[in-house]
C-alpha cells in the first residue's frame, strides 16, 4: 500500500518503502509532471542521513531523468527547508526530499514540495496519488541507460543545497546583535539532516549527535521532543549554556531548552515568535495554526483584532494558506512553523536562529520570555501522548469518540471540533484524538492550566470506547 499521509508517503525499509515500491512513485511524479505540459521541467531532490537515503535519492533522479526531467540532486544529505528553498531559487516545478522526518529509524519515506517553496498543495498530493493508482501497482518497465549517463547529458546534476541557505540565513537573520550578545549556545541535529549546518552560521555553536548515525543512537527517534532530548537538557544543565536547540530527521523542526534544562514547546515558541513579529517587527496580516495548537494563539488574535485561520494537522493546510494570504506565522504543534520572513515552509533552523535574535534583541532569557506568555495568557501547560493501538483498538477509541460524550470523567464537554480527529473543549482546556496519518498510533493532545490536569484529560481520552 502506497498512501501519502499529512507530509508524504512513508513505511518501512524493506517491508513498504522498497526500490518497487520507490520506481511506481517516481513514475507517478514523472507522469503528473508530464500532465502539467510545461517545457523543460526540472526537480530538486535532497535526502536525509537515514538508512539508503542517498541510494533511494539516486534511484529517483534516474526515473525523472530517464522521463526527460532536469535533476537538480544534492551532492550529499539536506533538510527538507533547503530543498523547499532551492525548488523556488532554481524555479524547478517540484521538489522531492527522500525523508521519513522524525519517524523512527526503521521508516523512510518521500516528500514533495512545490515550486513556491514549501509543502505540495493537498490538491496536488491528490493528483500524485491518482497517478500512483493508475499504475496499479506495478510500474511499466524502464529500458533505462546507466546512472553515469545522466550525469554526462547533464540531465542529472550536482548542486551545493547547504552554502547558498546559510548565505540567504544570514541576510535575514541579526547575526551582529546575536554574536554581540555572546550566547553559550549548544545544538542537537539528532544525528539528522542539520548536522554541521547551524556551525556554518554561528561558528562558535556545540553540537551533540553530530555525526551520521542511521539509526539515530540512543535517540529513540529524531522528534524534538522532551523524551528524546535527555542529552541535551543534562549538557545544558552542566555546561551552562544560555539555551539548547534541536532539530528533527530532516531538520524542519524545532525543540527549544532553556538555561535551566527545561523544555520549552512549540506552542510557547510560536507565541515568543508572533509576538516578536507582530509588535517588534510591526508585521501585519493573518495568523495560521493548525487544530492541535495552544488557545494562546486565539486569545492573542482575538486581542489585537487579527484573522486567525485554524486547520487539519499538517503544515501542508498551512503552506496553501501562505500562498493565498498574507500570513505572519503558521505553524503546528509538533514544532513546525513558518514566517512572513521566510519561505512558506517549516523550517528548525531558521526559527531556531530567529529566536535566538528575540532574546539578543529584548535581552532576555528564553525562560524570562516564557514566563511573560504565563503573566499575559495565564498558565498553559500541554502534553501530548502517542500510543501504539492494533487496529481493533484504533477502531473501538474512534467509534467512542463517535458517540461525542458529553462527559470525560469529571469534566463537562463544552463542544467538539471535528475538523480533524475530535476535539474536545472543556472548562479549563481541551483534549484532541486523531489517529496518526503515518503510524500506527492514536494521538492524544491536552491543554489546561496545569501538567495534574492535563494527564487527567489525556487518561479520560484513553478510556474512551465504542
């Protein structure tokens, strides 16, 4: 089974995501392509530092090359952010990265992105999978020439996707004011695409699991996330650095970690990094967030009178929107967002450096600025949960959520979204169910005004049953 879910296609090495299974996708982005009918079509293709990555990349550039299609294919790995950049500088038609992005180990998977810059429309992912059905799974046979060949027609060709980021990086961010600031800064690509990256912009920085490692170490997987972060926050802790960053697989999430070792989540750097634009850089326009996002984001939109949108999980809702609006900052929980600042795209990195200009810019520490979000909005505290369910438990959960309860243990269910997964609004918080789109795992997100009653909401979700 071929199916795309929120960011791509993926599965497992050599069970799913196989060279057969690899050659009916390629032929399928070469015919959807081929169907667009512009002249001289070309892609950029990158590849993270999982496990027959490259080979996997080199694979598809002779499929689309074999199809009459320039390959632009980077001469070693990247993140998703530098193909989605260089598919826009180099005006090719798509981007495909070979990535499973913080999927454990075992996975890999396939992502493209559109000329504008970030993740494939919906619209387009659809047409994608219809050519993939077509073909019914099996791909037609391909009298294609050796690989050399490719290269020698230059049909095939090399590009640098690393220096020409950290070049544009550095153009957009206050690379003085953070410099002058002297940070003791440490960073953690989780043995992923950011790997020495972060170093090219800021020499001075430490890096952890900076080394390729394919099957990503103790790291469980490469998911910016406090259970997979231990390394991190112990260094920070004991080499009294002034914040840690982390970047997931493919690098187009971001984890933050304080001067003190703790945490910070996506949902108090979204807000550090809208309130930054909105009232230090006097940006204007809409704010994007997906349905699993904190409630912070609302309450500061309704404040200041500014058009919120609220989508499915998956930054791909949030791209389409940056194309059709102008949008300030977009983003979603998992630690993904996008800027006005920046291309469409969710990007670790850059939201790492961008913040690390808000704290030399207001000259205060990350924690000092999350205790300002507690002081404005009142305190909010979010877990989310990921259970591995067999199919008849995935089942049994989602016909619960069916019945749409008007109680979940103690707490009075206020209303339900189900614009993706169900949404349950309580007095102090909410609780989101959805299954994942990639895994087999039933997700479950809560917000409330403390970590006591946040695990309460995610154990009443637990128990729910058809």
């Amino acid at each position: 089974m071929i199916t795309f879910g929120t960011d791509g296609w993926r599965g497992l090495i050599a069970r799913d995501f196989t060279f057969s299974n690899l050659e009916i996708v390629a032929v399928a982005t070469a015919r959807l392509l081929k169907r667009i009918g512009a002249k001289n079509q070309s892609v950029v293709i990158g590849y993270d530092t999982r496990f027959l990555s490259k080979e996997f990349a080199e694979e598809t550039a002779q499929i689309l090359a074999y199809h009459d299609i320039t390959v632009h294919l980077s001469e070693t790995f990247s993140s998703t952010p530098q193909v989605s950049f260089h598919t826009k500088q180099k005006g090719t038609d798509l981007g495909i990265i070979i990535t499973a992005s913080h999927n454990p180990p075992q996975y890999n998977g396939y992502k493209i992105k559109a000329n504008f810059g970030g993740p494939a429309t919906p619209e387009t992912v659809a047409k994608l999978e219809a050519e993939v059905k077509k073909i019914n799974g099996k791909a037609p046979k391909l009298n294609m020439k050796p690989y050399e060949f490719y290269f020698k027609t230059r049909m095939i060709r090399f590009f640098d996707a690393k220096e020409p980021y950290v070049r544009y990086i550095k153009k957009k961010i206050d690379i003085a004011a953070i410099l002058d600031s002297k940070f003791k800064i440490i960073y953690d690509p989780m043995h992923g695409a950011g790997i020495n990256t972060m170093k090219m912009i800021l020499p001075n920085v430490r890096e952890l699991h900076d080394y390729y490692n394919p099957s990503f170490g103790n790291i469980h997987h490469p998911e910016p996330m406090p259970e997979n972060l231990y390394d991190l926050m112990e260094a920070v802790k004991g080499g009294g650095y002034d914040i840690g960053l982390a970047t997931d697989g493919d690098a187009d999430r971001l984890g933050a970690v304080d001067n003190e070792g703790n945490f910070v989540d996506s949902h108090k750097v979204f807000m550090i990094l809208l309130k930054y634009l909105y009232e230090n850089k006097k940006k204007r326009g809409a704010v994007a967030k997906t349905v699993s996002l904190t409630s912070m984001v609302n309450k500061y939109c309704e404040k200041h009178s500014i058009k919120l949108y609220e989508t499915p999980v998956g930054f791909k809702h949030i791209a389409k929107l940056m194309t059709e609006d102008k949008i300030i900052i977009g983003g979603e929980e998992s630690g993904g967002l996008g800027t006005i600042l920046h291309i469409p795209e969710r990007d670790g990195i850059f939201n790492g450096m961008l913040l690390l200009e808000i704290m030399a810019a207001k000259k205060k520490s990350l924690k000092q600025l999350c205790d300002e979000l507690d002081e404005e909005f009142g305190i909010h505290r979010y877990l989310r949960r990921d259970t591995k369910v067999s199919q008849q438990q995935k089942d049994a959960i989602l016909a619960g959520c069916e019945k749409m309860p008007k109680k979940l243990g103690r707490f009075n269910v206020l209303k339900i979204d189900t614009k993706d997964g169900y949404k349950f609004f309580t007095d102090n918080g909410w609780l989101l169910i959805r299954a994942s789109g990639t895994e087999p795992l039933i997700r479950f997100y809560a917000e409330s005004d403390s970590l006591g009653t946040v695990n309460e909401l995610l154990d009443e979700g637990m128990k729910i049953k058809k």
